[in-house]
C-alpha cells in the first residue's frame, strides 16, 4: 500500500540525487554504482545490462569518487526505507 504523498517525496528525492549526478557529469545510475562501491570492500553490486552501452556505463562508474559530503547527502536523501511504494518514480 502507498501512503499519500510518499509518491510526490520519491520524486522530490529522485530530483536530488539527479542533481548530485549532474554535479559529477554522471548518470543517476552511476551515482548509485559509484555510492555502492564507497560503501566498503564487501560490497560488489552486480548490474544488469541489456545494451552494451549501459555496461560501458556502468564500468565507468569505478572511477567515480564521491566526496565525503556528497557521501553524507546522499544518506540524507535517501536513507534505508525512504522509498516506498510500488515503483520508485
């Protein structure tokens, strides 16, 4: 079940993390890639890919650094359990 108004939140979320990617010259799904690897050494996220385009991508994404206070935004905006619903956007 979605709560009202958590769809127009994702959204308002969404529109951040755009912007933090922007800021890199990167794609949101590379943010995502690049705040992954900063999580640790025990995390390796496996993406799927239909295009071999978005693998390029992807493998791009690990030579992302983040910034410590883009690391600490990005918990803000989107902490464990932010996003609900059915879908994300």
């Amino acid at each position: 079940m979605v709560q009202v108004g958590t769809g127009i939140i994702s959204r308002q979320r969404l529109e951040e993390i755009k912007n933090i990617a922007a800021e890199y010259d990167i794609s949101p799904a590379q943010l995502a890639l690049a705040w992954l690897v900063a999580q640790g050494d025990n995390i390796m996220p496996i993406p799927g890919s239909r295009k071999t385009s978005r693998i390029d991508e992807n493998i791009a994404a690990l030579n992302v650094t983040l910034s410590p206070e883009t690391l600490q935004k990005l918990d803000q905006i989107a902490p464990i359990g932010a996003f609900k619903g059915a879908t994300l956007v």
